[in-house]
C-alpha cells in the first residue's frame, strides 16, 4: 500500500482525510486517525488524501512528487475563461516544423505536464518514450509507411496522399519533425486508449504554451496492426500506442480559427 501511515506530530485531527477514503478511521480509544490495511479497499494511489491534507500529514512512498503553489487551492484564479477558451480555440495541428532541436529542459516541461494528466482508476499504466534522432525517424517512416501501403485498404485510402506529401518530406509520416513522442499503455482497452489521449491532449497543450506545434499521428498506431516489429523501431512496448509529433513551427500562421458548430446539449434547457 502506498500510504504509509499519519504524522502524528503534524497532524491536527482535522478528519478530512476521513472524508477522502475508506481506508481511513477514527481509533476512537486512542483518538487519532489511523490507516487500515483491508484487502476489500485496495489503495490505488490516487493522491487524494494527500493533497487535501491541509497539515501534509500523510506519510506515503512510490507516488512520485506534490507540488503547491500560490492559487491551488482556487485553481479559477489562475486564469480566466475567457483566456483558457482564447487557448483553446487557438490551438491547431502544426504539420510543418523547423529542423532546430528542441532542448531537453523544455521537452522536460512537456513530459511533466503530461504526467500530470488522470488516467481511468489511477492505474497510470503509460509509458513515455522519444525519438529526436533523423535517422531513428526515417526508419520508423519507412516501416510505418511500408505497412500502411502494403494493406490494400490503407493503400487506397492514404497511398495517394504518402505519394504527394513524399515529394516534400524525407519523412513524410511524421513531417519532418525533430521529435516524435510516443505513449504506449499495458492497459489495452478501450479506457486504456481514452487515457492516452487525454494525456497527449496535456502534452500538446504544455507544447503549445511553450511556443512549440504538435501533430496527433494516428498512422503510427494504425501500421501496428499490420507490423508489430514497428514497436521495436519505435521503442515502445505495447500495442496500445498514440503518438504526435513535436517541433517549433515553421512560418505557420493561423489569423482566425476554423469554423466550428455549435453542438445541441441535450438536458441542458
């Protein structure tokens, strides 16, 4: 179990922590909280109990690092709707990216807001990988590329547009990026895929906040199907896979966002 026990010394007995999780109780004879270790109620290291200690009581192991900092505790006074929709609204995908590397410190910054996304039941199953080298990613183009076309179904689909857009890429799947991210996940479910996007969706909205384009790249995961050796050159293990690419953007401008219906919300009226 990853929570450990109390710090008594800095503990108020406030009893929030009750209100957090069963595995909490009251030791009404010793009138302290305690953890109790039932195999009913398995912890699974949600973090709850611990951000919500106001006297950060709680001892734990294995969870990784807290953060707080002025504003958590009113997370609307950080920025506004209107700014967040403006950010939002102006995000696009960026297919055309400069050959400058992006440093590591701020690829770092992508990755921790990534890590930072929920998953289904805290399971957190994801593994993060990245390839930055042109030759890596030729070869992953390659083999991704072969897969696809090799499918008579994909090949009619996509074979058109690899011919067009490989008159202006060396690697055309991935658009020359600098950097192609991978997410790959033991969980293969449907709730699996639904935490690799949520997380991408973290990574690509740091990304953009960082002055850098991404691109959400379903031919990866599609040309796993047809190759599974496309792991290997990818470095992921697993066949539940999303991949983006990642770069600064090149000369690409946008002056208005594409339109976009207003979708009827059932219940709402």
């Amino acid at each position: 179990m990853s929570i450990l026990g109390i710090d008594y010394e800095k503990c108020s007995n406030c009893n929030i922590c009750l209100t957090t999780c069963i595995l909490f109780r009251k030791d009404r004879d010793q009138n302290k909280i305690i953890v109790v270790d039932n195999p009913k109620y398995k912890c699974n290291s949600c973090g709850q109990c611990i951000a919500r200690c106001p006297e950060d009581a709680i001892l734990y192991e294995g969870l990784g690092k807290t953060l707080t900092f002025e504003g958590i505790k009113k997370p609307e006074t950080l920025v506004s709707y209107d700014t967040i929709y403006k950010f939002l609204t102006a995000h696009r995908s960026v297919r055309l990216y400069k050959k400058k590397i992006v440093p590591i410190d701020t690829l770092r910054k992508v990755f921790e807001a990534m890590s930072r996304a929920p998953t289904a039941d805290n399971k957190r199953f994801e593994r993060f990988s990245i390839l930055s080298d042109r030759d890596r990613i030729k070869n992953l183009n390659d083999a991704v590329l072969e897969a696809i076309l090799s499918n008579s179904e994909t090949n009619e689909r996509f074979g058109e547009l690899f011919r067009l857009i490989s008159r202006v890429f060396h690697s055309p799947i991935y658009f020359d990026a600098p950097h192609v991210i991978f997410v790959d996940s033991t969980e293969e479910s449907k709730m699996g895929a639904i935490n690799i996007g949520i997380i991408i969706t973290y990574g690509r909205l740091a990304a953009q906040a960082l002055g850098l384009g991404t691109c959400w790249n379903g031919w990866t995961q599609l040309a796993l199907k047809f190759n599974p050796k496309i792991k290997e050159i990818a470095n992921v293990k697993s066949n539940m896979v999303g991949t983006f690419t990642i770069g600064y953007p090149a000369g690409t401008k946008f002056y208005r966002s594409p339109p976009r219906t207003s979708k009827p919300v059932d219940g709402l009226e």
